[in-house]
C-alpha cells in the first residue's frame, strides 16, 4: 500500500542549516516494514531565501542531497560509503 506523508527535515549546506517539511511516499510491505521514497522538499519562506547550491536533506532518519539550481531542489545521488 502506498501514502503520502509529511515530516520535518533539516537542509544543511551553503553555510545554511533550515528546518522544513518534506513529502514523501510511504510504501507500506508488510505489517512491521515500510519504504520511503520520492522525497519532495515543500516550499517556505525559509527554503524560498537559499541560494543555489549543493545540501543535504536530513529526515526520516535518512540522508539525501540535493542540488538547489534557478530556485528548485533536484535529486543527486547518494553518498556512497
């Protein structure tokens, strides 16, 4: 089964750290698992003011990062260990 949820997140990057809401879909497996995926990053007067650049968007126990170019987040890949 998939849901949209909103949580609370932290970009930080650019000398920035900004606390925002994130949108992602929750694909629930089994009773006791679940996967979160397409994380959205959701506009605010705080997200509006960062300059472009490379963050890291920390939520749901995750890190992700993203690049902010022309005033929209895109998806980069994973840091790999």
């Amino acid at each position: 089964m998939q849901e949209t949820v909103i949580f609370s997140g932290t970009i930080v990057g650019e000398r920035q750290r900004v606390h925002c809401k994130v949108q992602a879909t929750k694909t629930t497996l089994d009773a006791d698992s679940a996967v979160f995926s397409d994380y959205r990053i959701m506009d605010s007067e705080a997200t509006d003011r960062l300059p472009d650049g490379d963050y890291e968007l920390l939520a749901n126990s995750e890190s992700t990062r993203f690049r902010r170019n022309s005033g929209r987040f895109l998806s980069r890949p994973k840091f790999s260990d």
